[in-house]
C-alpha cells in the first residue's frame, strides 16, 4: 500500500482524557428494545464522550425513551426515515471530538473498549478504520464478527461467525469493517465524503471501507476492544433489493472498467448463485433482483457522478483492493442444508480460479 503522511492537524490521543477525544454517533430506527442498555453501557464506558442519538422517524417509543436521556445524550429527532448512511453523516456533522464512533443501538460496549481503538489510529497514521471484536449479545463467549469478509464479488459476510471469542486475539487487517461498531478520524470521514446515502440501508460499512482503503489506508480489527451485538440473521422482505442494488453500486463506483470487464465472469457466476438464493429462500420476493438492475438502469448518470468523484480521490489499484477479498462464500450463514453445502463444494473452487484469473489481469 502506498504510504500515507500524517496530517499535520491529525488527532493525538490523549490517554489523560480518552472520552473527550471521541464523539459516538448512534443512528436509531425503533431501537426502543436495546437503547437503554447500549447507552447505559456506553456512558459507563466511555466517560467524558461526546454521545450523539439520531432517530429515523421511530415508530415506538424511542423518542420518549430518549428523554429520559436528555443533558447526557444529544438527540436529533428525524421527521422521515432517512436511512442508516444519512443518519450518521447527520450525526458526525455536528459532532465536535476528532475521533468518530459509529454504533449500532442494539450493542452493549464493554469496560476498556473505547481506548484500543483510538489509540489503533493515533498511533498508526496509515490506519483508516477499526472495529471491535464483535461477539454475540447473549453468548458474549462467542463471536459475530471480527470485520467482514468481502467476496470477490462484492457479496459480504461475518468473519468468525460462531467461533469462540478468544480465538482472535491481535489486531490485524480486515478487508472491512462492520456498521455495528466501528471508529475513524473525523477528518479523514470527511475527505472520503462519508456515507453513500443513496444505499439507505445495507453495504454501506463495505463501501466506506473500500473508498478508504483506496484512498491509501487500511482497515483493522481491534481485538482488545470488546462490542456485544443482538445479532440475529434477519432476511426481511427487502433485504435482497438493497444488498444487491449496493452491491452493484459500490462495484460499478470503486473499480476501474478494465476491472469490471475482467470481472465478468465473477460477477455472472455470483447473479446464479444469488439467484438461487432467492429461489431456494425468498421465492415470493423474486422481483427484488430485477427492482435493483431497474433501479441502477434509471439511476446511472447519478451513480457516474459519485463514480467520477470516488475515482478522484483513487491512490491504490484495484489488483490491492480485489486481492485481500476471499474466494469462498459462507453458505452455512443462511441456513444448514443440502443445497448451502452442495453449493460451497462447487462454487467456491470456480470462485478461486476466477479471482486467480482476475488478479493475473488487472495488475493495478
């Protein structure tokens, strides 16, 4: 990866006062079940925080919840659902501390959480983004994900899904962070242009982590912060629609053509297998794979214009990008069947010959 100056107004931490360094920006939608909770965990955590909560025109009692929280929690009241991108460009706009927080409402920070991810970037001006070691909510013995993985066709996954939580135990390179918990400098959010706020819902955290690593960063794991997640697969009746129209967004705006084009065969193979996902477990929301080709089809000269000014900020080639990503798909985390491991063993080799054919063509 290209080296990266530190800018001279970059953030220095300040182990006297780590709270005071961090703004942590929540975006809620009818989180009323876990809000308690996750901000009682956060401000017993991380005193001296900046703690930010904008709620997406909730339905339940968030709001009145929130009150209870006033002179400790800045609340933003939404009139409309603006999404989960929208919601915290809104939040981190008026944050005042240099480091950005990011956290789901249905997580619960534990003691010392906050001081390893800060100190991951102040101490490594190459460093980007970090997560935490997510683990599960109610069997925090066992994680949810140490970032994600990035397939080779954009599709992403857990990593470490299920596993024991100890089994991670250094900071390392993630090829993304998760949207549930995860920390930057404020300055470097806003070079990047923050959240896309156009996916509205799903994939955002993989294409600010893929615009940053472009932009010559990197992303990390931090194990020795600790985040638990209420984490449950939830496959709703729209889900398909944004994973698949953000996932084309965020391929057709981050790679070059020649990329694309030597990619053809990766990403066709991924439409049959997304495909049969559809078909095996959402049969009555099959139109949702055809709303996204529809949407991107209408949409195009917006999506050339965030393209162009992603290009712009461009320091790595796509060789780096597509070379950290896996071959292999987790099938087992929709479900335990026949068809998931059927699929694995014969989709995950073709995968890998294809990446291999990929990474010998694009050389940048």
């Amino acid at each position: 990866m290209n080296k990266v100056e530190e800018p001279a107004c970059s953030p220095q931490w300040n182990e006297q006062q780590p709270g005071s360094q961090a703004s942590i920006v929540i975006a809620n939608y009818n989180g009323s079940a876990y809000l308690d909770a996750c901000l009682s965990s956060v401000l017993a955590t991380s005193p001296g925080s900046e703690v930010i909560v904008i709620d997406n025109a909730s339905c339940d009692n968030s709001l009145a919840l929130l009150a209870g929280w006033a002179g400790r929690v800045q609340t933003v009241a939404l009139p409309n659902n603006i999404g989960y991108g929208a919601a915290n460009n809104l939040g981190a706009a008026i944050a005042h501390a240099p480091y950005l927080v990011f956290l789901n409402p249905d997580t619960e920070t534990e003691p010392g959480w906050l001081e390893p991810l800060i100190q991951a970037l102040a101490r490594d001006p190459q460093c980007g983004l970090v997560t935490p070691k997510i683990v599960k909510l109610r069997e925090a013995d066992r994680i949810n994900t140490c970032g994600l993985d990035v397939h080779i066709s954009g599709l992403t996954l857990c990593h470490g899904l299920n596993q024991v939580r100890d089994q991670v135990r250094r900071t390392e390179r993630t090829a993304s962070i998760s949207g549930a918990a995860f920390a930057m400098r404020k300055s470097l959010f806003v070079d990047v242009g923050g959240f896309d706020q156009s996916f509205f819902l799903y994939m955002e955290d993989t294409d600010l982590s893929w615009r940053v690593q472009q932009a010559g960063y990197t992303c990390k794991v931090v194990a020795a912060a600790v985040v638990r997640h209420a984490y449950t697969l939830r496959i709703g009746p729209r889900k398909v629609f944004y994973q698949e129209r953000n996932r084309y967004l965020m391929l057709v705006k981050c790679l070059q053509w020649a990329t694309l084009a030597a990619m053809l065969p990766v990403l066709l193979l991924a439409e049959v297998v997304t495909w049969g996902f559809v078909i095996l477990h959402q049969r009555q929301c099959w139109r949702n794979k055809i709303d996204a080709y529809l949407w991107v089809a209408r949409n195009w000269d917006r999506i050339m214009s965030s393209r162009r000014a992603v290009q712009s900020r461009r320091r790595i080639g796509d060789h780096q990008l597509l070379a950290q990503c896996t071959h292999s798909l987790a099938y087992d985390q929709v479900g335990q069947s026949g068809a998931t491991q059927l699929a694995g063993t014969l989709f995950d080799p073709i995968f890998g010959l294809l990446q291999q054919a990929v990474l010998a063509v694009v050389r940048w």
